[in-house]
C-alpha cells in the first residue's frame, strides 16, 4: 500500500494543535484552501516538479515478491528499499518487464530460522499517545527496523492498540534531513525495563505517516 500526497499540500504544525491531526491520516478529502483537482485534468504542478523533486519517502512496504521499495509522497516515483544497509537502491522502472525466477524442484527441507531484522540505533524524543485521545506522552526511541519502531515509554499500552507517535524520522528511510513525521502505529509488543525508571518498552509497527512541515 502507498500513501501519496501533493506538493501543494503542506501543514502547519505546532505543539498547540497536535491534536488535530488525529483525524488528518483518514480524511482522503481535498484541503479547504486548495480546489479539487479532476483525475482526467493534467496537474500542472506535477508537471513543473518533475526531475527536481525534493521525495519525501513512505515507509518502506514489501512487494509480493518480497523485496521492499518506497514511494515518493510527491511525485509517486519508486525506489526499492534495502533493509540490510537501511538505503534506496534504484528506481523502479516499470516500463521493462521483472525478470522471472526460475523456481527450484530441489524437495530438501528449508529452515525455520529467520535472519533478525536490521535495526537502526536511536536515541531521540517522541510525543505518543493512544489514536484520538487528547493526552500526549513523552518517550525516547531506541531503533527503528523494518517491523516498526522500539521505544521506552512511562506505561504500557493494550496489546493492538492504535497510537500516533511525532518524531523525527531518520534521513535513511525518509530521504529528509530533519524531518518531523506524525506516525500511526499499532503496539504489537511491550515488555517491563529492568530498570523501573526506564519505564516500558512499546515497539509499534508502522502502518503509515506524514510528514509535519513548518513554515
């Protein structure tokens, strides 16, 4: 699944009216300030933005055939995604045919082990709070990987809950420098620190995010 926005669209955001972005993920409607566009009209703008875009990078999503790529939130190009060096590769060129893998008849048995996931150290701040609820936590992020996100935090959430995190997203997967994101997870883990003023352990898979833009 992708998640594409315009070039025009840009938020406003400060820590006064975070709140508000609860219902901004699933509102698909055009901005007020902004004319809704038909599909069968060219966008001009798209037009004006290609071969310079800035990209700003969904979270890496995997393909049926099990690679990852990215999409451009922009201009919706693709890039496949390396998990192992956490960096884009080349761009998906969806012009040419994908080569076919010729599948092995070898009946021996495969392996259950799975490699551990790639993760990405982290020592920075997020506000978190349960979907559409007005509180909002402090927390520290320890890594990022391609099953989400691992924080400490100072209570546990319900195991499939929705949350909203806002932090700011590493350059490596959002192509950004500085780059503050509103985050929708679902908690699919928690575990006690060893130390009690650690807090809790919360790693929330990814299930989308937007970027936060300052004028």
């Amino acid at each position: 699944m992708t998640y594409m926005h315009r070039a025009t669209a840009r938020d406003n955001t400060h820590e006064s009216n975070l709140h508000t972005f609860a219902h901004s993920l699933d509102d698909q409607s055009c901005p007020p300030a902004l004319p809704c566009v038909k599909k069968d009209m060219p966008q001009i703008l798209d037009v004006l933005m290609l071969g310079r875009c800035s990209h700003e990078f969904s979270w890496p999503r995997r393909a049926a055939n099990g690679e990852y790529y990215q999409v451009c939130l922009l201009c919706a190009a693709e890039y496949k995604y390396d998990w192992k060096t956490m960096r884009r590769i080349e761009r998906v060129d969806h012009s040419m045919p994908e080569p076919t893998v010729a599948r092995s008849r070898s009946h021996s048995k495969k392996s259950s082990w799975v490699p551990r996931a790639r993760r990405l150290k982290l020592h920075i701040p997020l506000r978190y709070r349960v979907r559409n609820l007005g509180t909002w936590s402090e927390g520290k992020i320890e890594n990022i990987s391609q099953s989400g996100v691992l924080f400490q935090g100072p209570e546990a959430l319900p195991l499939n809950a929705l949350v909203e995190m806002v932090f700011e997203m590493p350059e490596a997967i959002s192509g950004q420098k500085k780059s503050n994101v509103l985050c929708q997870g679902r908690i699919v883990r928690s575990k006690d620190g060893r130390d009690p003023a650690e807090g809790v352990g919360l790693v929330a898979a990814i299930l989308d995010y937007r970027f936060l833009h300052q004028d």
